[in-house]
C-alpha cells in the first residue's frame, strides 16, 4: 500500500524542565485508511496530530506528509493543504453566518474560482447530508450537525488527510453516530484517509487500525480485533473498554461460549442470537 505519512523516531517536549511529551515515536499510515489513535489525556496523541501537519516540529526525527517533510518551510502550506484538523468544538470553527458561507469561507481563502466553489460547495452538503440546511445558522444546528458542518468545510479543501481531534467528545451518542457515519462514507467514497485522536474506544472500534499511545509512545498497534484481544493493557493505562468487549468478558467468566470477537453492540447481540439458536 502507497505510505502518505511517515513518522521517523520523533520527540518532542515543551520545555526542558519538563518530561518529553513525545518520546522515540515511529508509525506509517497508508493512503486510505481510517487509523485510531487512543490514549488517556497527556498520553502525546494531540501533541503527534500537530506534528502531522506542521504545527509542532519535533526537536529529534522527522515527519513526512505525502512526501513532504515538515522541517521544510518551502513545502509548509502544502502539508497543510494536503491535512485538514476538525477539533473537539465546532464553534471555535465557525467564522460564516450561514452553512453555506461558513463552507465557503475556507475556498474564498485559497482563491478557489467560483464557479468550481458554487459546484465544491453543493457536492460536499451533500455528501455530510446537510445540503438541506445550507442558509441556517451554524449556531442553531445540533451538536453532530455543526461538526458535519466543520467537515464539509475541510472536505471542500480536498485535502487527503483528515485528522479528528476529539471531535466527537463533545456529542452525545447520535451526535458520535453521525460523525462516524459520515467519516467512514467520506473514508470509502473519496478515499480519504483519517487519523481518529481520541481515548474513546467506542469510537475507535470502527477504525481500520489502532496506535494505543501512552507516556509519550506507542506502545501497541494492529486490527481493532488484536488490539482488544488482550483488553488488559486499555484498563491498565486507564480506558475504558467498549460495553461489547466488557460484556465478552462477564459472559465468558460465567461459562458462555462467546468467541470474544464481538466490537459493538450489534455484533454482540447477533452472536448471542446465534448461540441461543443452536441450542
């Protein structure tokens, strides 16, 4: 698979009377894929997600962005056209009085024509499934509908790089739902590729790789499956494990014959029916 960010042994901290936040890190993420990034709060992830796209440079390594290397200031701004960052509150994002100004604004910046921005401007409502709220006020729409709005926004960028940083923490359960749902069909209709920072292991289920982060490393990598195969480590560091994974373990702990493999809700309950029908 074609390689579109490449972490070479970076580490970086703050100030040197502190800890390094970031500690010998080293990681590839393919084009395409949907990658998680997990760990308790000071774990390094929000740190690393600024290094991807030039915010932070670490101070030993280096950091390639589709073939750029963000220690150089001539390909700076093209990083950051090829990585768009959705954060935790939308609100901070919005600059437009209306959806559609507010998805605008960021073409207008890069001197987008406009008769392609009219046409970018469409396409991506649409794809967010908020083509129908195009001349509401950003402030009026739920939780999960601004930060469908904050992605349509980057998406109009045609960036290849979407980075979410805890941008679901701050919704309810359907407002998660959304932005998972809408991640994972922008993942599969453009081909976007998606860096996930969140301690969220709800979230991350859904990922197509997982990097479990603490103290400044990455300290596991691999599948949702692998990664939650031996759940011990997640608890150690201090996450909360996803309701199926936790009911995988009561059940087998009473004697009932789960494989273990079931990620969510649904997947568990389907397995359960199952079982009962066998028996």
């Amino acid at each position: 698979m074609e390689k579109i960010i490449e972490v070479s042994d970076i580490s970086y901290n703050y100030s040197d009377d502190h800890p390094k936040v970031l500690k010998h890190v080293s990681l590839t993420i393919n084009k395409g894929e949907w990658v998680s990034i997990i760990g308790h709060n000071g774990s390094g992830k929000s740190t690393l997600a600024k290094c991807l796209n030039g915010l932070i440079i670490p101070q030993e390594g280096s950091v390639h962005v589709g073939g750029f290397d963000t220690r150089d200031p001539e390909h700076i701004w093209e990083i950051r056209r090829l990585v768009g960052m959705v954060f935790q509150n939308p609100d901070n994002q919005f600059v437009g009085s209306t959806v559609m100004d507010d998805v605008a604004f960021g073409m207008e910046n890069h001197g987008i024509p406009r008769e392609e921005m009219v046409r970018r401007l469409h396409e991506v409502l649409r794809l967010v499934r908020m083509d129908a709220f195009a001349d509401r006020e950003p402030y009026r729409l739920s939780g999960g509908q601004k930060q469908r709005v904050a992605i349509a926004g980057i998406v109009a960028l045609q960036p290849l790089i979407i980075i979410l940083d805890e941008a679901t923490s701050m919704l309810d359960p359907e407002g998660r739902r959304e932005i998972i749902q809408t991640v994972r069909s922008l993942n599969k209709k453009l081909g976007l590729t998606v860096l996930s920072i969140t301690h969220d292991l709800e979230e991350a289920v859904h990922a197509d790789r997982i990097l479990v982060m603490n103290q400044g490393q990455v300290v596991k990598k691999g599948t949702p499956h692998e990664i939650f195969k031996t759940p011990e480590l997640l608890e150690k560091i201090g996450l909360d494990l996803p309701f199926a994974v936790k009911m995988n373990g009561l059940l087998r702990a009473r004697g009932i014959a789960v494989t273990g493999t079931a990620l969510t809700e649904e997947e568990l309950v389907n397995e359960l029916w199952t079982l009962h029908s066998t028996m």
